[in-house]
C-alpha cells in the first residue's frame, strides 16, 4: 500500500463512527455501498485540524432491494 491508502485507512479507524457504520451496514444490509461524503470529509478535517467528526451529519447508503415475490404483477 502507498502511504497515502495508509493515512486515508488511519483516518477511517481514528472516526469514532466510521467503522460503526460499516459493521453496521454489513450486518443489517450485506451488499451496500457508502456514499463518498463520509469518507472526505474526515479527510479534509484532518488535513485542516478540525474534529474529525466535523460537518457530517448524516451518511448516504446505497443498496439494491430486490423485489419479493409477494409483490403485485406488475412490479414483477
């Protein structure tokens, strides 16, 4: 790894909430992505000496539910 994968993975392990959120993510929901702003922003509050949790107020989840069979004909 380049030091600069090493310091973005330092930054994600130092976030108080980061990894919370994908174990949750991984436990609720499986195959999902997370949104990009969770992750930049830490990097440019560390790269500005603000608190990492600076300006994050929430986080986008991205994932795929797939249709039951239960539903009418025509969402089949």
């Amino acid at each position: 790894m380049t030091n600069l994968e090493n310091e973005l993975i330092e930054i994600i392990r130092a976030h108080p909430y980061i990894q919370q959120l994908f174990e949750a993510m991984d436990h609720y929901i499986g195959d999902c992505y997370i949104g990009a702003g969770v992750i930049t922003q830490p990097v440019w509050n560390k790269l500005h000496d603000f608190d990492l949790t600076y300006g994050i107020d929430d986080a986008d989840i991205i994932y795929f539910n797939p249709p039951s069979k239960g539903l009418p004909g025509k969402w089949k």
